[in-house]
C-alpha cells in the first residue's frame, strides 16, 4: 500500500523530457513509481490535469541567519522550493567565535540588507563550527532540505578577527583557512563560497573579508575542494576577477565553478553575453562551470537611510558608516554629489545602478504634499522641476528626513536579453538571494515566475525546459543526490501546480520578523501543493506552519 496516489498529472520529470500523463505513487518518502494503475495507497488526490515536477532547488539563498529562528524558512516552500543552498557568496553565520557575533551581524545589516534587532532578537547562537552549525539545524528540523556552503568571509573572521577584511592573509594564516575549509566539506558541506564583488561591504562600508583574498589564498582554499574530491565553488565576482582565473580554478580543482552574478545591464548589455560565452568556451574544455543568471528583474525599494543601490559605488564611500547629522551633510555636499554623477556616468563591468533615472521611482512619500510625486520617475519629476535627477532624488530625500522609499529597477529589464541569458547552454537559473534584502526584493518565487513568466507569458522556455532548469541542471551542477528528478526511488520532493495560472503574485510588506521587523514577499499562485520528503508542506492556501519540518540536512554529495 502505497502512502500517497497523485493520479492524471502531466508529468514534468525535471530532467527535460517531454511531459506525459500518468500517476506518481509515493512510499516511506520517497517516489515508488510512475505510471498507469500503480495499486492502491492510504490517500489519493486526483491532479485532474495539473502538472507534477519535482520540487525546485533554490541553489542562490542566504537563509543562514533566519533558519535559525525560522525553521520553516518563509515564503520558500510555499512557492515550491523544496530544497534550498545557504551560505552563497560566503556570507556564512558559521564558523563563529561568540566574540565575533556581533561583527557577523553587523557585516549581514550591511551587505544582505538585514536589520540588526531582527537579527538580535532572531539568531540562536547554538554553535560554533561548521558542524555544530549544520548539527544544530538538524536537530531543530527544517520545512525544506538545506545544503550549506562553507563561506569565505566567515573563515576569515574566524581566522584573521580584526584584520580579515583589512590586509592580505600570511601563509599560516592560510593553513589555518584551509583546514577550517576542509572541516566544513568533511562535516558536509556542498562547496566553498567566496565573493570579490565591489557591492558587497560589511558595515561602514569596510569590504567584507573575502575580497581581501590575494589570488594565493583563493587557490588555496579552492584547492580544498579537490583534496576533498568534492563540491563546488561559488563566486559572485568583482570585474577585476578575470575569467581566465576562474577557468584555471575550476581546471586545478577538477570541481564546478559557479560564476555570480550575471545580471544584465542596459548600459553595458554585452558583458553578460561575454562571460556567458568564455563559461560555454571553457566548457568546450572541459572545465565544468555555470553562470548564474536571474530570471527576475532587479528592482530594490530603499529609502536613503541604507541606499544599498549606491553603495557600491566608490564615490558613495565617504558617505558610510556616518552618524545621523554628518550623513545628511554629505548627501547635501556638493562635491559628493558630484562625484557620485561622475562615477555614474563613467564605464563599469558591473555596477547596480547606472544612472537610469527614468527607471528609479517614488513609491511612497512621507509627506502629504509630496504625494503628487508618487509613482513617478525621478527622471521625470527632475525635468519638470528642472533639476538635476540625483539632487533631486536627495533634496526629497532630505526633505522627508530620509523616510522617502524609492524604487528602482536597475538590472534585467531588457526582456529581450534575459531569454537570451536564460537560453544560454552555460547559464544556471539562480540569484533569488531568498532571506536577504527583505525590505528591498524579494525572489524567492523565482521559480513560479519562470514557469508563468518565461514559459507561459512569453514563450521563451517549455515547461519541460523550465523544469530541467529549476531541477535537474541543479543537481548534476552540485552533485546532489536522489533528487531533483521524478524517478523511481528518488526522495519525494514534489510541487503540483496549474500550469495556467502558476505565478508570483504582486510584492506586499508583512512585519513577521523578529522583533516586529518587515519584509517584502509575494504569494504563490497556481500552486496546489508542495512535498518535502513524502509530507505535505504546502497546499492551496499556504504553507502548513512551523511544525512541519520534513527537511533534511543534506550532507553527502556526489563526486
Ligand atoms: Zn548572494
């Protein structure tokens, strides 16, 4: 007797196949077979049409701090996502000294946009190391399963405290690094992950500790992964990191390199395509490697209380980690202002915001008499008040004592370029960042939108090829194993959902953090229900609630 029945679904096998027609039987959590007249089973549900795919694997999410208060890690499962990988960009929580705690925290405030109460009042500091992290998430249980990298920043901090994003590793320094690394991968982690992004600074806009890494302690410590015979590397890079770098990494270690974050850019519309062909060429030699693309646009809400659209820029520098009244001096300087312009209008390889003002808007003014200024562009609301678009932005800003929320959409809105992006035979669907930047996006229905997006609005994949995209190319990029395909035997990880309607819904505040901090999120829609190992974590109407914690910890990837 079978546990579960979903009869008279279109079968998506997440490995690319054409659909078909059939029933899914599951047993013990797993998927016992597929087909017609599979006997009988302790509840049935009639899929009537419906498609069934295996449950999507969000391999781009930084849910390491909110895991450990938020076991169910909302919204994810409820838009489909039944396994997801923490750690990307090294932006860990583990290994942690507890005189380090507040530093980790601090650094996250600043570069995944996470408030520092919520983050106090949230984190349960059970733990150490890699392994006593990944322990302590086992034992408090999870809604979906996770897999964890070992994160650069963290293993510097751990190493190098004070000095980890200040100066350049010593060779003992390095040892060190790497035998925490290699630790991380015996305790099961699913790579290393690092980042030499411009965008990504801890507080007062120190850079985080990765990108102090000389090209000797990065071969290093992707050195690891080949003693370890397993696992990937992750890298959101920094223009200065070369592809032929990268290539060679992936070349010495014999293990995947993930190359973030390829988002296109208006201004600069053929770098992506660029790195996209060098990963395809490098393929060509046998390197195995991936660009991670978005398929969602990138549109950040911000107020300039933290502007993390500009601060990457150099010339916003001088305005980090200021007190309340000198902030505000500096965005009324002049000179500042100046300077930021110039920086905006100057060529770069990767930069969030280039200038486009006709794509930044007021979403919400604090003062009645501003409110003539909602939804429109800066771009235009500068031309008629014959402004200059940057002062402008700053004046209103100033005006409302920084509480303005702007919107902005800054990458990958060219429809054009992104199908192209997510046809490329090198591309790995990625980027949703769920459990970071709450205030200023949230992707973590990434998945749904690609499947009512791409596939249905636009045409741009089947959804045979979206569902490859969402689940098989993730697990044979990563090595995870027994999932991420409907077959006999694999664990029963399973979103059924309309095809007609599968989609995001539209973007809305919730305060459900600790601390009564806010997020964004969006709600699923088309999706019927979502299975974690056999259970049900989703259905219709929502996720089940944090007592359903079907994940597992996954900690044994293939070679
Ligand atoms: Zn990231």
């Amino acid at each position: 007797m079978h546990d579960l029945l979903i009869r008279n679904a279109l079968l998506l096998d997440g490995l690319g196949a054409a659909p078909v027609h059939g029933d899914l039987a599951v047993k013990d959590g797993r998927i016992a077979a597929l087909g017609r007249d599979l006997g009988p089973a302790r509840e049935t549900l009639d899929a009537d049409g419906l498609a069934l795919m295996p449950g999507i694997i969000d391999n781009h999410t930084h849910y390491d701090a909110q895991l450990t208060w938020d076991p169910a890690a909302s919204p994810s499962p409820a838009l489909g996502v039944t396994t997801a990988i923490i750690g990307n960009c090294g932006f860990t929580i583990a290994p942690c000294r507890p005189q380090d705690r507040e530093r980790i925290m601090r650094n996250l405030t600043q570069v995944e946009g996470m408030a520092l109460d919520v983050l106090r009042a949230g984190i349960r500091w059970e733990f150490e190391t890699i392994a006593q992290y990944f322990s302590m998430l086992e034992r408090r249980g999870t809604a979906l399963n996770v897999a964890g990298f070992v994160g650069h920043s963290s293993v510097r901090t751990y190493v190098m405290g004070d000095d980890a994003p200040r100066r350049a590793a010593s060779d003992a320094e390095i040892e060190k690094m790497r035998s925490i690394v290699l630790g991380g991968m015996q305790a099961g982690a699913i790579g290393f992950a690092s980042s030499t992004s411009p965008a990504h600074n801890g507080e007062g806009g120190i850079p985080m500790p990765s990108r102090l890494a000389d090209e000797k302690e990065m071969r290093a410590l992707v050195g690891c992964l080949k003693e370890a015979g397993r696992g990937v590397f992750m890298l959101t890079k920094g223009g200065q990191t070369g592809m032929p770098l990268l290539e060679e990494l992936a070349a010495d270690s014999a293990r995947p390199v993930v190359v973030a974050a390829l988002l296109h850019n208006s201004t600069n519309p053929r770098v992506v395509f660029d790195d996209l062909d060098a990963i395809a060429a490098a393929g060509a030699r046998g390197r195995r490697m991936a660009g991670a693309v978005s398929c969602c646009p990138l549109s950040m809400d911000f107020t300039l209380h933290s502007p993390y659209t500009f601060e990457g820029l150099a010339a916003w520098k001088p305005a980090m980690g200021l007190a309340a009244d000198a902030y505000r001096a500096k965005l009324a300087d002049a000179g500042f202002r100046a300077a930021v312009r110039d920086e905006i209008a100057s060529p770069a390889t990767f930069r969030l915001f280039n200038g486009e003002w006709d794509k930044v808007q007021v979403v919400e003014a604090a003062r009645p008499e501003h409110g003539r200024y909602e939804q429109r562009s800066i771009a235009a609301l500068a031309a008629q008040a014959q402004a200059d678009p940057l002062s402008f932005m700053l004046d209103l800003a100033l005006a409302e004592n920084l509480d303005t929320v702007f919107t902005a959409l800054l990458l990958n809105s060219d429809e054009d370029a992104v199908g192209r992006m997510l046809r490329h035979p090198a591309s790995l669907v990625s980027l949703s960042d769920a459990g970071a930047h709450l205030t200023f996006f949230n992707d973590a229905g990434y998945g749904l939108h690609l499947l009512g997006h791409w596939v249905r609005e636009r045409g741009t994949l089947t959804l045979a090829e979206a569902a490859r995209k969402l689940c098989g190319d993730v697990v044979a990029l990563f090595g995870i194993r027994e999932r991420g395909a409907l077959r006999p035997g694999y664990w029963a990880d399973l979103m059924l959902f309309d095809p007609a309607v599968v989609n995001r819904g539209p973007k809305h505040r919730v305060r459900d953090l600790p601390a009564n901090g806010a997020r964004l999120t969006t709600p699923a829609l088309g999706v019927h229900g979502v299975w974690v190992n056999g259970v049900r974590v989703a259905d219709a109407a929502g996720t089940r609630g944090i007592d359903c914690l079907p994940g597992k910890m996954l900690r044994d990837f293939a070679a």
